[in-house]
C-alpha cells in the first residue's frame, strides 16, 4: 500500500460472498461512501471485484487470492479478536463463551494466510454481558462501520503494522455447538443462549424423545404493574 494522498473520487468496493448478518451494515457502508463522494458498489463474489482504490472485504467466507487483491490499491478486513491471536472463526462468540466482556477487534489488511495481515486499528467493543444475539450482533457491525469509515477519513491510505506473537485459532462452529444441557441451570449456559443465532443455529435441547428449541428474547420492562401470576 502506497502512502501517496487519495485522488478523489475514490472507486470503493465492499465485499459480502455469502448471505451473511453483516449484508445489512456493508449496504449502510456503500451508501454513507455515496454520499461523501465516492464510487462505492457492493460485491457478492470476489471475481466480480473492480479495479478501484479500496475494497472492504466483510464477513468472508473464502480467502480472495492475490490476483484479485491487485485490483485495488488497499484491501481491508475487519476481526473481533487481538491479532494473532484468535485467528479463525467466530472470534466474538468463541470470547463472549469465555465470558469476555471486552472484545478486541482489528482491521487488517488482506493476505495469502487468513488474519494474518499487517493491523492498521485496534479497538474494542465493550459488552455489559447481557446482551443478546441481536444486540451484540449491532454492537459489532457499528464498530466495523467506524473502523472503515476512519480508513476512509485518512488523509493518505494508512500502512499496517505487521503482526507480532504467536497466532492462535478459533475452530469453525456447528449446529451441535448450539446444544444445550436440560440438566444444567439456565445461568449456567447463559451466555450460549446469548451467542446462538436464532434462525440460523438456534439454541436446542434433546428431553423425552424430542428436540426443542429456545430463543432468548429481552423483556426490558420495569416496575410492570401487572400482577405475578
């Protein structure tokens, strides 16, 4: 990545090459670039990636090989764990399991290795640890907007940093990680409750020969007059 100023407009790409939770907050990202004055489109398949100045590459599912990283002047990613460790999958819901209330998240620029990258910003996304899928879900998708909007804010594309320590990885998840014990407290396995997704892998518990699901939903009403029951 050069350090020259940007020439404007600049030609942005955002690539989503599955059908993922992050689709909405990339749309948001391609309109707000819109509208300071950029050429942004949204990608759904890495060879479909124009030639341009930057591509945002969010919620990938497949590595993009050098050959269509050369069609932009900057590729970034973006990562919820302190590079290089919790490489992999699922960085955010493998710490909320650890009970972590801090997330570190990362954008990074794109590489032939998964999340190994040179980091251009660390920050965090702060949880209370009550939060929902939804909800944290939101808390990470706002977070990445500003990491890609400060990029875009930068004067001269900004260099990353490359990566120092010993890389660590999250393995990927699976529906059988969605299950729940019956014969454990539900304060016990809260926090699985949290980071199941509620259409894709809900939370489920085997009892008396079938297969239930559960979806935590809030009830933030207070000093509710109604009556116990």
């Amino acid at each position: 990545m050069t350090a020259s100023a940007w020439k404007r407009p600049r030609r942005v790409s955002v690539l989503v090459d599955n059908e993922s939770w992050i689709l909405p907050f990339a749309e948001r990202l391609v309109r707000e670039a819109g509208k300071a004055g950029d050429t942004a489109q949204l990608v759904r398949r890495a060879e479909d990636l124009p030639e341009g100045d930057v591509a945002f590459l969010l919620g990938c599912v497949r590595i993009v090989p050098q050959r269509l990283l050369r069609r932009n002047l900057a590729n970034l990613v973006v990562h919820e764990s302190d590079l290089p460790k919790g490489r992999g999958f699922s960085p955010m819901t493998w710490q909320i399991l650890d009970g972590a209330t801090t997330i570190p998240i990362c954008l990074f620029e794109a590489d032939d290795d998964a999340d190994a990258g040179p980091v251009v910003y660390r920050d965090s996304i702060d949880l209370v640890g009550n939060e929902t899928y939804a909800e944290w879900r939101q808390l990470q998708g706002e977070k990445t907007l500003e990491l890609c909007r400060r990029f875009l804010d930068e004067a001269t594309p900004r260099a990353g940093t490359e990566q120092r320590g010993e890389p660590t990885s999250y393995p990927r998840r699976n529906p059988s990680d969605s299950r729940l014990d019956p014969h454990r407290t539900i304060a016990e396995q809260f926090d699985l409750l949290r980071v199941a997704d509620p259409e894709s892998y809900p939370a489920y518990f085997d009892h008396r020969g079938r297969r239930f699901v559960i979806v935590l939903q809030p009830d933030d009403r207070s000093n509710s007059d109604e009556p116990g029951r």
